[in-house]
C-alpha cells in the first residue's frame, strides 16, 4: 500500500495556517458530548489534556506514575528550540526547518517539520506566559545557547532542568483543568489494549497498578502521548518504567508502526560502569556549547587526563568537522567516539574525554556553574570526579527513539480516531533528531496542533454511545485478563530481568550504532529463541489482583521481545544508512553513512501480521520540493 499523509498543497510557508481554515470545527456547546482519552502525562499528554480541557472537551488522561509531574520529559536537560532570532545571527522558521530535516538525514515530512519550525516561536511565548523561568540575560531577555547540528543560538533553557520546567508549566495548566473538572486524573494506571468497533478507536483497556483492578473507558477519540522505546536496549537513557506497550498493543490492533529501526545514540552519557546498572544517565549535549570532546593519540594511554600535554591530545570533532566541531549532530558524534574507543584510543579505559578547561579560562568557574552546576553535580554524585577539575568523561547511549506510530498530517493513524503526539509518532525527526527539538514536538502536538485536527475528526463521528459493556470491550478485558494468568502461570526460574538484560546485549550488539546483514540476521534468530524461552521460564511472583511490580514489568518485556524482532527486520530490508541507522556495508569512503535516495526514500510502515509471521511493508513516499537532497555534510 503506499500510504497518503494528507499533507496540504500550496507555498510551504502557507501550508498549515491554510489547512487550520479548512478544518471543521465543533461549537462549544458540542464539545461538552465528546470525551477524549489522553495517554501518558509527559509534555505533549499534559499539553494536550490541558488544551483540549480548557476548550470544553471532557478528556480522561491517564498515566503510570503517581503523578503526571513525573513523565518522563523531566529528564531532558539542555533546552528547547525556537526560530526567535534573539542574538540576531541569522536563525529563520527556513532555518531551522532546514537544520531539522537535513538533520534527520531526509527522511522526514517537509511539511510536518515546517509546521513545526513555525510553532517553535509560539511555545516560548506560552511557556514565559506560563512563569517557566528560562535564562536571561544581564539585560533580562531570554538567552540563548547553540546545539548540535545547528550554526546559530536557538535553544531556549533553564540550566539543565529545561524539561522538568516545561512540565511544570504543562503540569499547571492541566491542574487547573482537573480543578475546573474538564480533566479527570487516572494515576497509577498502564493502557493495555486499544478498543477498536467498526474499525473505529473507541475505548481503552487499563491496569490499576494498586489494586490490579482491569477496567474500560470508552472515547471518542483517543491521543496516545507514550513516548519511546530506547529500553528495548535495556540500558539507556530512558526511565526505567518507559516501554513500548501502548504503541505496541496498537500495532497489533492494526496501526501502522514507521521506522522502528531508526533509534538514537546520544553522544554525551556516563560510561557503562557494570553489570550492576539498570540504566544509564544523559549528560545534557548542551555541554557540549562549552565542553571539548578529545581522547589521548596514543593506544592505550594510561595516563590520567591532566598529565596529557595539549599536543598529545586528538579532538577528533573539531578535526573531523570542522564547521561544527563539537556541535556535530549527534549521530555522527556517536560514531565517531565509538570508532576512536574501537581503535584504543579511549580516555581512561572508557569513554572519551569532555573537557571544559577551556571555558573555566575563559568565563570562570561561576558562569559555568551557573550555566550547568546542576550537571556538574549530578556527575560528581554519580562518578564520584569533579569535572571542573578534571574532563568529565562519556560514551554513547541508547536516548531517543525517531520511529513511531505511523501518522497523517493531522497526527491520525490509519486506525481513525487514534491520534498519536510526542515521540511516540515518527512524524517529524527523520532519521536522526537535532538536540533540543524533543521538548518543541511534543508542545507543538499537544498545544498548537492536536486541538485542531482532533475537532476536523470529532466534527465528523457522532458522540460514542457504546458502552464498556459492548462486546468489543469485554473482549478486551477478556483477553488482557488471560494474557496475564499466561504470564503468572508460567512459574519458571528466571526473572524478568534477566530476560530484559539479555535481549537488551542482543539488541545492542547486532542492531546498536552499526548494522549490518550478517549482525541482523544473527538478531532475527536469537530473538525469537529467546522469546521462546520466556514463555517457558520466567518467573512473575505474587498475583494479578494486587500491586504487582513484576507483572507489569513481565508485559512491558512480553512487547520488547516481539517489538525487538520488528525493529531488527526494519533495519535489515532498509539497504543504506542514514541518521541513526547506520549499515556497514553502506559507508562512504570518509567512513561517512551513505544513502539511497533513489531506493529507500520513503517512510517504512510496517502492519501487525501475527507473532510468528513477517510484517507487511506499506510505503509513504518523501517528496522535497524546498530543500535538495544532498549528501549530508557537516565538515
């Protein structure tokens, strides 16, 4: 099937604000008959309940932590992007539009990122209306900060607390919404299914994660706002809660699932220092503003960092790239540390050094605490090392995920009615997604734009009348309840750990920061195998009908085993490299990843065929009109 994203014709430019007009609308007496679930509390859920409440919609919003506070978009650090043009230095919506998709290596909507470059500006006007306190400058303006993939200073911050302050002010205005009634709260509840009648999204099927309780709520329509999939990895950046499910569970339900291979690898991570971690931690890329990425030129040197003299120390960013340095995009940064640590040339036995020697000279230890002590701190409470004494040191990680479900450019996936927001679609970040751009999708879906396409959808369905008593809900019920008494009867001897560790050494070494057929294949053998062996040995303590942390971690692995599979068959049929998906069979001379336009020039969405069998590939060609394809050069 070649699959349409219904993206508006015209001028780039005039695209979105033309397609707002054409849009149905619902009076505001009407809004008060729909209800509308939103899934997941981080930024653009939060956004989104928030919004659709205050325009009199009855939304339902659901989350697994104990308070929507704690979605996971409190982890992101280094800030947020906007085309504003503050320090005056040539940034424009065309920019950064720009920036985006070749960033994303050319595989991302033109008109889905425009869209996005020219709300960039909107949000920093509503979360300073909000009290989010952004840096200012001595004269009391907004500061700015660069990033990588970017010449200009766009990103918008609050030290390296940027996320959790942008939540705090989504969290307000939701709260708000809950006190006027609009919004009502659902913490401490996991989706587990999507209730589809006539084809239609029409409900949802949870897990109280007290009691046990399974319950159905019906909707009008439903905002899946559940972010990424990193964990597949096991270890990553990501909250170790943070899983695949609700995205998963509507693939299987017949939504399409698009470029799950495309992962990212962030350069700027704590080293892996055991066995013993079940996560790792993100050190903000905005360091990198002010940080020098560099490692020893001699194999195996053992010295420690201060007893290298400045000629026997490679910064192999600034030497490699030149017009960006340390600010290369994060892909290539990646592979470019993971290539100097392949050939010996590690700083300290792990890692790469990132040094900030430089800038402690040249602004001093107090305007570099206050740009990032709380980095800074966090490091030393982790590593035990005081980075403005020494070079901090990092190693890439698992952090963002580009693929998704499939959606239109209404946010609508093939199944109407299930809009999908945030990172948890694969709208807009290509192949690889520019620092700073996480936090500005996931407000623009749910402040700018859902609560325009979700009403053109509402205008056209009649107010839901099926009840949780309908068929197809206790079917749902039924089979969410069975697959757990699956899952506790197995009474094997390995814990869901295990499971999850060991899937996660599969997925990092044969479909991590380079692929390749040989290393695919071997992925799409051990997998299954693996899978097989979960159903026949895991071992889940306790009951269904209580607090039972293990089940829930069970499900959450059940998905990351079959998911797992899915990812590694999109990374083998995807014959070039590109962004984050980097095949070593398809480089440049340079070593640089090398793509086929003329083949793989389009967004792969793969349909749920069953556990056992191949997906089937359907196809949404990318058409760039206002930017060439070029060979992605950041020298």
């Amino acid at each position: 099937m070649i699959l349409n994203g219904k993206c508006p014709s015209g001028p780039l430019s005039e695209k979105w604000d033309r397609h707002r007009h054409e849009l149905k609308l619902v009076n505001p007496a009407n809004k008060r008959k729909y209800r509308i679930i939103a899934v997941g509390t981080g930024l653009a859920g939060a956004s989104a309940a928030a919004t659709l409440g205050e325009l009199g919609y009855n939304v339902e919003a659901f989350c697994y932590q104990d308070s929507p506070r704690r979605g996971h978009s409190i982890a992101a650090q280094g800030g947020i992007n906007a085309a504003k043009n503050y320090p005056n230095d040539g940034d424009s919506i065309f920019r950064l539009f720009h920036d985006t998709i070749k960033g994303g290596d050319f595989r991302a909507r033109e008109a889905n990122v425009y869209r996005l470059a020219m709300l960039s500006n909107n949000i920093i006007d509503q979360c300073v209306a909000q009290g989010v306190p952004f840096a200012r400058d001595y004269a009391g303006y907004l500061d700015n900060r660069s990033f990588g993939g970017a010449q200009v200073s766009r990103t918008f911050y609050a030290r390296g607390q940027t996320g959790q302050q942008l939540l705090l002010g989504a969290y307000g205005a939701l709260s708000r919404q809950v006190k006027a009634g609009s919004v009502r709260l659902h913490p401490r509840t996991e989706i587990l299914d999507i209730v589809l009648i006539d084809r239609e999204a029409k409900g949802i099927t949870v897990r109280d994660l007290v009691t046990g309780r399974i319950d159905c709520y019906t909707a009008d329509a439903i905002c899946l706002c559940t972010g990424g999939y990193a964990n597949v990895f096991y270890l990553s950046t990501n909250a170790m809660g943070s899983n695949v499910t609700a995205t998963y569970r509507a693939y299987k339900k017949g939504a399409f699932f698009a470029n799950p291979c495309f992962t990212q690898i962030h350069p700027t991570c704590i080293p892996v220092s055991g066995d013993h971690q079940s996560k790792l931690t993100l050190m903000s890329e905005s360091l990198r503003n002010d940080g020098r990425v560099w490692v020893p030129k001699m194999k195996s040197d053992k010295r420690s960092a201060h007893e290298i003299p400045e000629a026997e120390r490679d910064y192999f960013l600034e030497r490699k790239y030149p017009s960006y340095g340390n600010l290369a995009p994060r892909d290539i940064a990646s592979r470019a540390a993971k290539e100097v640590c392949d050939e010996g040339f590690g700083a300290g036995g792990s890692g790469v050094y990132l040094d900030f020697a430089d800038s402690l000279h040249r602004l001093g230890e107090d305007k570099v605490r206050e740009l990032y002590g709380n980095l800074f701190d966090m490091y030393e409470k982790i590593t035990g090392e005081n980075a403005y004494k020494q070079p901090m040191r990092i190693y890439p990680a698992p952090h963002y995920t580009m693929g998704g479900l499939w959606v239109d450019y209404n946010l609508q996936s093939n199944i109407p009615g299930l809009f999908v927001l945030g990172e948890a679609n694969f709208s807009d970040h290509g192949a690889n997604r520019l620092g700073a751009s996480a936090l500005m999708q996931g407000l623009a879906d749910g402040y700018f734009v859902i609560p325009y396409t979700i009403a053109d959808h509402l205008a056209h369905t009649t107010p839901v009348k099926a009840d949780t008593e309908h068929s197809e809900f206790r079917k749902s019920r039924e089979d969410v309840e069975a697959f757990a008494k699956k899952l506790l009867s197995v009474n094997g001897r390995k814990t869901v750990n295990e499971f999850h560790r060991e899937l996660g050494k599969i997925m990092w070494e044969h479909v991590g920061m380079a692929r390749s057929e040989e290393s695919l294949k071997q992925a799409l053998k051990q997998i299954p195998a693996l899978r097989d062996e979960f159903w026949e040995n895991v071992r889940i303590p306790g009951s269904g009908s209580e607090l039972n942390q293990e089940l829930e971690k069970a499900g959450r692995v059940a998905d990351f085993l079959e998911f797992a599979e899915l990812m590694a068959r999109d990374a083998l049929h995807r014959n070039e490299s590109c962004g984050g998906h980097f095949r070593t069979e398809y480089q440049m001379p340079d070593g640089e990843a090398k793509r086929d336009d003329e083949n793989y020039c389009y967004v792969a969405a793969w349909e749920f065929k069953g556990v056992d069998n191949e997906p089937e590939l359907h196809k949404e060609p990318l058409k760039f009109e206002n930017v060439e394809l070029a060979v992605r050069s950041y020298k």
